[in-house]
C-alpha cells in the first residue's frame, strides 16, 4: 500500500503530508492505518497513536 506515495514523501518532513492524503483517501480505516504503518516504516519515523487517529478518525485501539 505504501507504493501511493511519491519516493519523496518518504522522509520524516513529508509526515503532515502524508496524513492529510490518508486521511482523504476514500479506503477502509483498515487501508490507511497500513499504508501509515508501511509509509513510517520506510520513512523512520515512529508510529504513533495520534498519527493512526488523524489518519482513520478513530481511536488507535480501534482499527
């Protein structure tokens, strides 16, 4: 899933970015949480629980 964003989103200063396009993106809350879990992978950031929520709109235990 990560494969939808651009090579050079893939850095810790892109992370706003790639929020705001996840969070638009018309895919199951499932689909996001992924493609954040694999997009911070890739870009070294750590995970967070307010990032899975800005993402899919519910709370982080929930998806």
């Amino acid at each position: 899933m990560a494969d939808v964003f651009p090579v050079s989103w893939f850095r810790q200063e892109a992370q706003e970015m790639v929020l705001d396009f996840l969070g638009n993106m018309p895919v199951p809350v499932e689909d996001k949480k992924q493609a954040l879990i694999e997009w911070a992978d890739r870009a070294g950031v750590t995970l967070t629980a307010e990032m899975v929520e800005a993402v899919t709109g519910l709370p982080a235990g929930e998806v």
